[in-house]
C-alpha cells in the first residue's frame, strides 16, 4: 500500500504524472494496491486463529501496521531522499514496537 499511496508523488516529482487527471491516479493507485490485497488477504486468512493459524485479530492487525510503517521508512528514504526521520519518528517506531510487544503478551 506504501507504493499505492505514495507512488504517486514520486512519478509526479519525475514530471510522469503531472499531466494525468486524478481519476488516472487512483486508478493506477489502485491496480497496484491490488496485487498487495492478492498477497496480504490469504495471508491473513492462513494466520488467523479462528482458520488454523497462530494469530488473533488484533495481532494480524498490529503486525500489518509495523511491516507498513518498515516499508514506509524505507520507501521514503529511498524514494524521497529529501525526507528525514527525526527523533520523534524514531520514537514512535519504539513505541510502535512497544504496541507488538503488548499485542503479543
């Protein structure tokens, strides 16, 4: 989903998409939002408990949200070099661990 909704802005800063209509956006925005949906939709369906898997609701939950906020830190960094994480960011990542750590005691 990083790709989906950021992607975007990055063709935009390389004068890509800066002619396309916002319908154009969305809609490339969501044909690459839907090959994650292919992969994260079995994915939760085989780790839930309720279907033979390890995890609760609320764990599938707080792990899709770490792996995006990984994701994230390294798309940005790749992509927009001149984005810079700041100590409050790399605090929240802390707390965010914290979050997993909670969900799973």
């Amino acid at each position: 989903m990083t790709l989906a909704w950021y992607g975007h802005l990055k063709l935009q800063q390389m004068h890509i998409s800066n002619s396309w209509p916002l319908i154009g956006i969305i809609v490339f925005s969501w044909v690459l939002a839907f090959f994650e949906y292919c992969c994260q939709v079995p994915a939760n369906r085989m780790g839930f408990v309720g279907n033979g898997g390890h995890f609760t609701l609320v764990q599938l939950k707080v792990i899709q949200e770490a792996i995006s906020l990984i994701v994230f830190s390294i798309m940005a960094g790749m992509m927009f070099q001149g984005e810079n994480l700041h100590w409050n960011h790399a605090v929240s990542f802390g707390f965010l661990v914290l979050a997993v750590y909670f969900a799973f005691k």
